[in-house]
C-alpha cells in the first residue's frame, strides 16, 4: 500500500479531505483554486534558477578558460 499523495487531484479525491472539507463546508473546485493561485503567486516571486547540468556546464566552460 502507498500512502503517498502525488498530485492536487489525488488530495482531493482523497476520502478523508473529502470528509474534513464537507465539515468545513470547502468546495473543492474553490481550494483547488486557491492552491492554484498561490502556487502561480509563489512562482513569480521566487528567482528561477536553472537545472544543476546547466549551471555545472557553465562553471566547467569558465574553469577551463581561467
């Protein structure tokens, strides 16, 4: 058996939320739109760095130049 929740989807299909979420009186199309949002939110606050490849490929290019 795996416990592990993998994606949004999952979560909200889980039936345990399902019963915190009625109790609570959250519709899951409106969390599903709040986490939504404040992902996209975080994201553009957050500086993008590139993969680990990228940047060791470029510090390889500047060692073999100095």
């Amino acid at each position: 058996m795996n416990d592990k929740i993998n994606t949004l989807e999952e979560l909200l299909n889980d039936p345990m939320i399902r019963l915190v979420m009625e109790r609570d009186r959250v519709q899951p199309a409106e969390l599903r739109t709040l986490l939504e949002e404040k992902v996209r939110d975080r994201a553009a606050e957050e500086p993008q760095l590139p993969p680990a490849h990228v940047v060791a490929k470029t510090c390889l290019q500047q060692w073999l130049r100095g």
